[in-house]
C-alpha cells in the first residue's frame, strides 16, 4: 500500500517534469524531427495499456485461487484496471494515428500494430460486453476474472509477437536503418520519466476508482441493513 500511495503521490512531480522534458529539453529525432515528440506520450501510454491488463489478469489469478474469502474485492479491482487499460488503449490508438498521420501521410493503413491493436481492444470490450450480460450471475465474477487471465495470456502475442513477425510501417524502422532505437542520453531520460509518470498516473486513475467502488459497495451494504 505504501509502493501505491508513493506512486500516485509521485505524479503530481513526475508528470509536469515529463512534459518540459518532452517539449523543451529532449532533442527531436533526426528523421522525424519534432513530431518525434509524441513518442514520448505514445510509448508510455501503449506501456501503460499493456501494463493494466497484465494488473487485471495478474489480479483475477488472486480472485480465483482465493479459497477464505480473503480478496472478495479483487474482482472489482480487475474490472476497474481493465477500465483503465480500456482508456489508455483507445489513447495509444489515437496518438498512434496521429503519428501515423505525420510519418506516413494517413491515419490508418492496417499495419501489423495497428491491427494488433485493434483486436486487443476487441478482446476486451468483449469482456465488458459479459460483464454487462451477466450483471445478475452470481457467477458473473469468477466467468469474468476467468477471460481476463485468458485475454492476458493472449497478450504477449498481439502486442509484441505478431508486429514482429510480419513488415511493419512503424517508427521504429524509420528513426534508424538498423531497427533499433538510437536514443541519446536526453531522449533516454525523457522516456524513462514519461513512462514513470504515465505508470504513477494509471496507479493514481485505478486507487481512485478503487476507492470509489469500496464507498459505493459500502452505502449498497449500509442501504440494505436500513431495510
């Protein structure tokens, strides 16, 4: 609990510093120029996405191997982090296009990544799609944290497998020949504080939610005793 409340403590330093570094402090690419900048807001925004799923998926492991009732919130905490990943996958999408816009000229053409993309977000709306059908099921929490430990699973596959197996459009080729990523000590910097802030604000986002789901689950109980 002390590792969460540093970290949603730490973005209100962490993502304003992000931000100067990014606009007035890294140098821009080469190759792309400035509009490599919104690398340092994609990047940590897909990490982000990839990063809540894991949580969900990670934190439904829990749910269902709980035999005493001891993580009878955790469903909640699952549901609330596939939220997240939900918002910062539709973002990563949407800076994504607008990368796409700048290095290629459109603002989607299907590439491996973007497809790969695209089914990931199906996978999960998916999952909300059941949860919504199911809101009377007494079953409906552990059918729900059973997809989403499988939804995980299939992660590593759509997110980094698939765009590296088939050619792909995107920026990593363009900013260098050799499809490594040439940073300097600055860009380095820059990408490492803004991924730390995008993780601090996902664990901020996600200890409101929780939060609110515990208040919320508190007045349902407080309201029922009343009757």
């Amino acid at each position: 609990m002390k590792i969460i409340s540093a970290a949603v403590k730490s973005v209100y330093i962490l993502m304003p510093a992000a931000i100067v570094m990014a606009f007035l402090w890294a140098p821009p690419a080469q190759v792309l120029g400035d509009s490599s900048r919104i690398m340092y807001f994609h990047v940590p925004i897909a990490w982000v996405s990839i990063l809540a799923f894991v949580v969900a998926g990670i934190v439904s492991i829990l749910f269902l191997a709980d035999r005493k009732g001891s993580f009878v919130m955790f469903d909640g905490i699952a549901y609330n982090s596939a939220v997240a990943g939900l918002v910062f996958t539709v973002l990563t999408v949407i800076t994504g296009s607008i990368w796409a816009r700048i290095s290629w000229g459109v603002f989607w053409n299907w590439d491996p990544r973007e497809t790969s993309i695209v089914i990931i977000l199906l996978i999960y709306i998916a999952y909300f799609s059941i949860q919504g059908a199911m809101a009377h099921n007494d079953n409906r929490g552990r059918i729900g944290s059973a997809y989403l430990i499988l939804a995980m699973i299939t992660l590593p596959f759509f997110a980094f497998l698939v765009p590296r197996i088939y050619p792909s459009l995107h920026p990593d080729p363009i900013i260098n020949a050799d499809r490594t990523i040439f940073l300097d000590d600055r860009m380095r910097s820059t990408l490492a504080v803004a991924i730390a802030s995008f993780t601090a604000l996902y664990c901020y986002i996600l200890h409101i939610m929780n939060r609110m789901m515990k208040l919320q689950n508190h007045i349902e109980e407080t309201s029922h005793e009343a009757d």
